[in-house]
C-alpha cells in the first residue's frame, strides 16, 4: 500500500497509489528522538498544489520516543497524494489501509 511511487526527502514526503483506489484506514506516526517534534499531513485531490484545505493535520506534536496513531477511514483516488512533513529527521510516517480493485 502506497509503497509503489514513494519519494521522499530528508524531512517531507508524498505517497500515492498508482494501481488502483484506496481505503486509508490509519497513519502512525513515530519520534525516535529525545525531544518533541511536529508534524503535518495533507491530501492532495488529484496531486493538486499544496494549499491550506488539503491539510488533515497541522502543526501537531509527537512527544520524545513516542508514538501518534490516526485513524483516518478516507477513501483515495489513484491519482490523490499524501504529503507529509516533519520538524525533525527523526520521525517516521507509517500509512495502511486497502486497495479497492474494480
């Protein structure tokens, strides 16, 4: 699940699905470091540019070696883009759900 086109820098990514649509049933969030990080999550339609409605989460926090689970049901087009960003190197983003094959 989103793995296929993954693409990522040091501090922000985007996920997509590009076989088929998409059930997201939850996104984890994980602080591998000694202090708090924040984090942001936004849906794309259709990879549109990153714009204020898109975000999902903004600004959140995920204390010191902890970690943050969402559970979020969305439904995504193939052609729908997950990005996320992080404040530090530190934390990793995890995305699950199922694909849904017409």
């Amino acid at each position: 699940f989103f793995s296929s086109r993954r693409r990522h820098t040091r501090l922000q990514g985007d996920w997509s699905s590009d076989v088929c649509s998409s059930d997201l049933s939850t996104i984890t969030i994980c602080n591998q470091a000694s202090s708090a990080a924040t984090f942001r999550i936004a849906v794309r339609p259709a990879g549109a540019t990153l714009a204020a409605q898109h975000y999902i989460v903004y600004g959140a926090t995920v204390a010191a070696s902890d970690t943050t689970t969402l559970t979020l049901g969305l439904t995504l087009a193939t052609t729908d883009v997950i990005t996320v960003y992080a404040s530090s190197a530190n934390l990793s983003f995890n995305a699950f759900g199922s694909e849904i094959t017409a």
